[in-house]
C-alpha cells in the first residue's frame, strides 16, 4: 500500500510553498505584527485562488476538495508563519459545513470560500483566533453537545496575547445569544483540531529547518556547532517529534475524508502529538540558537509564540490523551 499525496496533492503543496516564500516573507510577518496589522493584500490573493473554501461542497461556490488537501494548505501556512485569516475562516467554514442549518449553510459557506466574509471557530470559555474580528463566529460546547452562530464583527471580546501574529477573541462564559446550529458538532469540532494541527506541523517543520541551518554555520571552538552530540541529538528529537505530529495529522485528515468512524480518536492523537511537538520543538530551536534564540531579533520566537497559542487551542495534549484513553477504552 502507498502512504503518499496523490501528484495532485504534491502540486497543490508545492504552489502553496512557492507562493507563501515569495510573497510571505519573514520580513513581511514581523513588520505586520508589529505594526499589529494583516496583509490584507495577500488575504485577497489567496481568497481569489480558492484557498478558503477548497473544502467546501462546489455546490456552495467551493473548491469541491478534501482535508488533505486543506490540511497541506495549512502546513505550508504554518511554514510560513502567514498572518490572515486564513485559518479561522477555513475551520469555521468546516464547523458550518458540519453542524449549520441548510440556510445557515446557504447564506455564509459561499461567502467564506470565496473570501468576501472571514469567519472563526471555538469553544466556549476559550480562546478563539480572530474571534473579535470576524464576520460570522461558531461557538461550540467543549463537549460538542450544542453550537451557536454569532455574526457581526465584535462579537465577542478582544484578548491580546502573546502571539502578534494573529488576533484573538474569547467566547466568556455560556454564550446565550446567536442562532443554534442543529448539525455535528462533535465532528466540527474534531474537523477544526485536525486543521489547526496541521499548521503546528507547518511551523515545526520551519523551526527544524532554520535550526539546522543555523547550527551549520554557526562556530563555537573552531568548529560548528551542529558537530557536537548534544546538539545533534536536540535535532534528531526535533525531527522525530515533527515527523510523528505530522503523520498523524494526515492520518487524521485521510480519516476526515475517508473513515468517519476514526475520526474523534484520529483528531486527538493529531492534536496531541502536534501540540506536544508545537512546544517542544519550538523551545528547542530557541535553545540551539543559544543567546542570539532569546533576542527580539531572532524569528523563532515568533514561532515558539504561535505554537503555544496553537497547542492550547481545541484543547491541549494533555487533554486530548484523556480523551483518547476514554475512547479507547470505551
């Protein structure tokens, strides 16, 4: 059996990565988050080239794909540490999909694929990326047992955090307002954990890489430091602990598109194996950057602030291992 993209897939991750190197620098994401904007100009280009909606039903003015597809649309924006909307629009699109009324369905999944609204997804009680900025928020109960649509920007809070790469939202408390969602929202729910994992994976792939490429050059004692043990071993963990979120993000992703049944259990060993991976990876190449790692100049940190942010999002691993312990058990 091959355990591999289709040529179609491959294609798909490659424009995505060509086109994120050119026009989304790492140059751009700092100068953006620290003037505490988006690059609203990108957020358009990538509305009009379908990202969006890819896995919205065509039906609904959507690309008609799978979350394979989408999850490696993520990937590479989490490479590339892209600021935008991008994320919270397309899981909310996915909550919708799952849970939404035909007319809630009707009136807000063509307008997220296609860009002209941006949207966001959370639970109650949480954090929510682009929560107090999106035209149509999805609250849903932790334990997937009801949902609620708000719509209108500003509908709930704004919390700044750590991360100024994105913004954030939080859903306080029971939220009581909004219309009621009749659809899956366990399964949104677990949609929208398999997609953010995949853009944990995306920037553990990019910190691995700029920390070897980093250790290469950079000499201590005559020689680089990448030639001594302890950091060769803090490398090959990074590798190993990104290599594992990311099969089991795509594991989860196929599981999405193909084996519904595997779903819950396939979302959680995705999230808790990218949320550790998110952390661990990103406190790693922070360290193996040595004194220049801690330094405002330095990009990883705005790697290791994502990932944190990103791995207490849907729940973090911890709690996915419970939840994995009560479905196996079960």
């Amino acid at each position: 059996m091959k355990f591999d993209f289709t040529e179609d897939q491959h294609e798909i991750k490659r424009t995505a990565k060509d086109l994120l190197a050119a026009r989304s620098t790492l140059e751009k994401q700092r100068e953006a988050a620290e003037a505490g904007e988006y690059d609203l100009a990108l957020w358009a280009e990538l509305a009009d080239l379908g990202w969006p909606g890819v896995a919205v039903e065509e039906a609904f003015g959507g690309g008609g794909l799978g979350y394979v597809e989408l999850a490696g649309l993520l990937e590479e924006a989490g490479y590339a540490l892209l600021n935008g909307p991008f994320l919270s629009t397309a899981i909310c699109a996915a909550a919708i999909s799952e849970a939404g009324s035909d007319s809630q369905k009707e009136e807000w999944l063509g307008r997220l694929a296609s860009g002209e609204a941006t949207g966001a997804f959370g639970l109650e009680g949480e954090i929510v990326p682009d929560g107090a900025s999106s035209d149509v928020v999805v609250v849903a109960a932790p334990d997937g047992s009801s949902a609620r649509l708000l719509t209108g920007e500003g509908a709930m809070p704004a919390l700044q955090t750590i991360d100024p790469t994105r913004r954030y939202g939080i859903a306080e408390g029971e939220l009581a307002e909004g219309e009621e969602m009749p659809g899956d929202v366990a399964a949104a729910i677990d949609l929208a954990t398999v997609l953010v994992s995949a853009e944990l994976v995306g920037v553990c792939r990019r910190v691995l890489d700029m920390t070897v490429e980093y250790v290469k050059d950079r000499k201590q004692f005559g020689r680089p430091v990448g030639s001594f043990q302890a950091v060769q071993h803090r490398c090959a963990q990074m590798l190993l602990s990104t290599e594992g979120a990311r099969a089991t993000t795509y594991f989860a992703a196929w599981a999405a598109d193909s084996d519904r049944e595997r779903l819950p259990e396939a979302a959680s060993l995705a999230k808790s194996a990218a949320s550790k991976a998110g952390v661990e990876v990103t406190a790693s190449a922070i360290q193996a950057h040595g004194g220049i790692g801690f330094t405002w100049e330095a990009d990883v940190h705005w790697f290791f602030k994502r990932a944190e942010l990103d791995a207490a999002f849907l729940g973090s691993s911890g709690e996915h291992d419970r939840r994995l312990t009560a479905l196996l058990s079960s």
